[in-house]
C-alpha cells in the first residue's frame, strides 16, 4: 500500500463510512506483523487487517476472516464492546485515529519509523501491538510530534520548491507535476512557482472527487486517486473503492513476492545440485589417483611368482628386492592363501581396478557435461528479473509438481509410433475414455466379459492403423479383462469417437457405436 497521505485520508474517509457505529467483537494476531479487529455491525461481520509486515504495510477490510484454531494472540482487552464513534486523522498526519466509545482511541501509524497501533487514553498509549513495554503510559504528542512545515533557506531548484512546499504528494505524484509543467527538477525555481502551484492546486481539487487506479508495467505498480498522464505507457484498472484498490495491490505483490521466492528456491536447488556433483568428482578423482596405483598389484604378483620358494604357508609378509628398481619391497600376503594363490589375488586386484579406473572416467565426463548443463541454468536463473519471466518459471515449477495423472493407467509401447493405455479400475477407466483419449484413438472392450477400458493412442488420424497392431492392443484388452484364461477372446474395438457415455451413468459406463470383432489370444506384448 502506498504510505501517501492523501491515500491515508482517503482511507481514513472509507473507514469512517463503513465502521460508524460498529461494536469491536474482539481484536487478535495470528500471523506475524498482522493484527485483526473484528467488528460486528447491523448484524454482520466486518474484519479490519492493519499489516506492518516488511513491504506489506496496509490496512484494508475484509468480509471474512479465517480465524485460526491455535497460535493466535487475544489483544486490547481494554476495547471489549467499544463502539466506533469517529474515524479520521491523527495531527493531519499519516496517522489513521478511531475515536472508541469509552474514550479511547486507536493508532494506526504509517510513518516509516513508527509502524504500530497504539490504543491511546486520555492522551497516555495503554496498550501497543508492538513493542508494548517501550510505549507503555509515553504521552501519545511524545510519539508524534505536530507535523512541521520545513521551510528551506536555499529554495533554488525546482526541486527544492516542491520537496518543501508539497512534500505530502509523495514522489508519484511530484512527477506527474513536473511532467505536466514540462519542467526539471534542476531548473531554477525562481519565476516557475505560479505554474508549479497552479498544478499542485488542480491536483487537490481532484482528491476531493477520486478515482481508484492501479497502473502496472511488469513489475512496476503504482496506486493512484486521480488519472496521470506520466504513466500513460501502463496498463490501467480501475476499482470503485480504495479499499478495493489496496486489496488488488496487496494480492499483487503478494503474487509478486511468492513467485520471487519460487525463482529463489529454484536457484537453491540448482545450486545444491551443483555442490553434490562437485563432491561427487572430488571424491572420483581422489578414486582415479588411487586406482592409478594399481600397476603395483601387477609388480607385487609378479614378485610374488618368482619367490614362491621363499614363502611358507601362512606367511603374512614377503621381503624382496624389486630387480628393477632395486628397491626393496614388503608384500602382504593372505596366511589363509597359498602362495601362487597370493599371486594370483593381487593380479585379480590389478584387473578390477583397471577395468573401474575406465567405469570412473565415464562418470567424470557424466558429470562434467551435467555441470555445465547446471551452471548455465544458474546464469539463467540468477539473471532473471523481468516479472513476467518470474512468473512463467514459477507455473513451470508447479506444472513440474503435479503429479502425472496419467500414471494411473497401464502403458505399453507397441513401436515407435503405437502406445496402448489401459485402466486400472472403474475410475481411471473413465478418467481414461472420457478425458485422454481422442476422436480418433482405438478404444477396444471384451465381449461378453467385464474388463478395463483400453485405448491405442493414434498421433496420426490419418494412420491406417494395420491388422497386426489392432490384434497385439486387442490381446492386451484380454488380458486385462475376466477372460484372460480363455484360449481365444472376442474383442470389440472402435474409433473412440463412437463410444458415449450415458447421462448419469455410473463411471466405466460407456455404449459402442460401429464397433468391430477380432478374436485374439489373451496376452502382453514382449518387451
């Protein structure tokens, strides 16, 4: 919501007119930075949301209100049965002031330092939505001073101008000003005063007779009481309402914000993976400079060969001289082996970790080319900031997330172009006939028999599907069907196009129209 003072009027004015005379039922928070005043009038229920949640501050009505049934806070007690008696201003400042039977009054502050509501009586705040302890008993002119007038000493830009004489316009209207003048803040302020002020006048005029428009560019928003002509190029809705107008722009950017947070999580994602992969290479690679060594198995069997003299069963080390190297070398050996079969263990050895250093390299080249594929997913996500683009990532996600609803049936590829569908009960026979098949599909059905409804899915409706093909979906039709152990099944097949399903019938209840007969052995196709 925009924190303009002429919006806070404006809604100040709106809550007046519907909360006259309106009985506080009860006041609490169930979510954080948001408080609820529910209030009862002519028998119904009206509910006032005031948010001070970071980039969602706003005050709004609603005519329903989800109350949760645990985690919720009971606040100003001291209202109990209060009437609505006033509603306006506080100081002629951003301040919205209802004025409670029983002399209190309510806060609700949209100065940027001091988001809250305070309840005030006789001048002292007896109770606070935040930080309540802090305020508690402070004179409420101590919180908020009377708004001052800043007049600046050096007035010499037309900027200076309008920042100190029409400070409360806010900066979107302040543009519409200088657009209309056709002016630059940095032009000289001396002898364009009369214009300017000409221009800040007929604005007020129209404040008193607003309209409500919400003008959108991507993510560019912006909330206005009266048409301007700077913001042409936007797209423009109007509400009958401010409270309407607020609601849309909360809904807006709560959109907005939910689909931040899916680009967010989707960039955590990438990047998690990213992270494994790379662990899972440090860790091959630590397995290639290992398996590298296996040339050494090879020289301990061999060495192991030409000493079998010099090794007793049981032995648990053999001492040798590398005659290539000269080196001398230790060998383990196996006591519950013989010696050759020592020899033979580490050529063994020398065998398999050769043939995986192969295996591992493999995965390397796998994971390198899914790295590559992940980090430009990165750099495409992370230089996304186009809303537009925002939210079609975020309805991918979704549509991602959604279960396959046609994982409910049986598939089988006949070929290349030919799959049979078959359902698994009563349900996802109907699921199947009535919502994923097309006019010109096969649907085939046992004769005499129940059985799943079974469908060859054409791609083409020009195929001339052959008599082969038709017997393997008929086949599958038997299978599934309570004739599967009878030697030779008559089954019915059609263009889906001519099978109805009556009106009120129960599901997997259909009529075939122009059917055919083929009599078929019960079975499934070979993989």
């Amino acid at each position: 919501m925009d924190k303009n003072y002429f919006h806070i009027r404006e809604i100040a004015n709106y809550l007046g007119k519907e909360l006259a005379g309106a009985e506080l039922e009860e006041a609490f928070t169930q979510e954080k930075g948001k408080l609820v005043m529910a209030f009862s009038k002519a028998g119904e229920e009206i509910f006032l949301e005031y948010s001070i949640a970071k980039k969602a501050e706003s005050i709004v009505l609603r005519e329903n209100y989800s109350r949760a049934k645990k985690n919720v806070a009971e606040l100003f007690p001291e209202l109990a049965d209060a009437r609505v008696e006033s509603i306006g201003l506080f100081n002629d400042d951003r301040i919205i002031r209802i004025v409670m039977s029983g002399g209190s009054e309510v806060l609700f502050s949209f100065i940027r330092s001091l988001y809250n509501c305070f309840v005030v009586k006789d001048g002292s705040v007896v109770n606070a939505f935040k930080n309540r302890n802090e305020v508690l008993q402070k004179d409420v002119n101590e919180i908020f001073p009377q708004k001052q007038t800043h007049v600046s000493k050096d007035i010499n830009t037309v900027k200076d101008y309008i920042k100190t004489r029409y400070a409360d316009f806010g900066n979107l209207y302040q543009k519409e000003v200088l657009f209309k003048t056709g002016l630059d803040g940095d032009d000289p302020s001396e002898g364009n005063e009369g214009v300017i002020d000409e221009e800040f006048t007929a604005l007020r005029r129209r404040f008193d007779n607003p309209v409500y428009l919400f003008y959108s560019m991507d993510d560019n928003v912006r909330t206005s009481l009266a048409e301007l002509e700077h913001l042409k190029g936007y797209s423009k809705k109007q509400f009958d309402s401010i409270n309407e107008l607020i609601d849309h722009q909360n809904r807006f950017r709560y959109k907005e914000e939910k689909a931040k947070d899916v680009l967010g999580s989707e960039i955590g994602k990438v990047k998690k993976e990213l992270s494994r992969i790379e662990n899972n290479v440090d860790n091959l690679n630590n397995t290639v400079v290992e398996f590298k060594k296996a040339d050494r198995y090879k020289i301990y069997g061999d060495l192991v060969l030409a000493n079998l003299g010099q090794i007793n069963e049981g032995d648990e080390v053999l001492e040798v001289t590398n005659p290539v190297t000269y080196e001398k070398v230790k060998i383990k050996l196996k006591k519950d082996l013989k010696p050759a079969e020592n020899a033979t263990w580490y050529f063994e050895k020398y065998k398999k970790q050769k043939n995986a250093i192969v295996d591992v390299e493999k995965s390397l080249k796998k994971f390198a080319k899914e790295k590559e594929k992940l980090e430009a997913e990165l750099e495409r996500l992370e230089g996304i900031e186009d809303l537009k683009e925002i939210k079609k990532l975020e309805k991918d996600v979704i549509k991602s997330g959604k279960p396959d609803e046609t994982s409910k049936f049986r598939k089988f590829v006949l070929n290349d172009r030919y799959e049979v569908w078959v359902g698994k009960d009563s349900v996802s026979n109907d699921l199947l006939t009535t919502k994923y098949s097309a006019p010109h599909d096969i649907w085939f059905h046992v004769r005499g028999a129940s059985g799943s409804h079974t469908v060859l899915k054409v791609s083409n409706k020009k195929d001339d599907v052959s008599k082969e093909i038709i017997k393997k979906a008929a086949a599958i039709s038997a299978y599934y069907s309570k004739a599967r152990n009878a030697s030779v099944v008559p089954v019915a097949y059609c263009e889906k196009k001519h099978v109805k399903k009556p009106k009120g019938a129960k599901s997997g209840t259909v009529i075939m129209q122009r059917e055919k007969v083929v009599n078929v052995r019960p079975g499934l196709p070979e993989d």
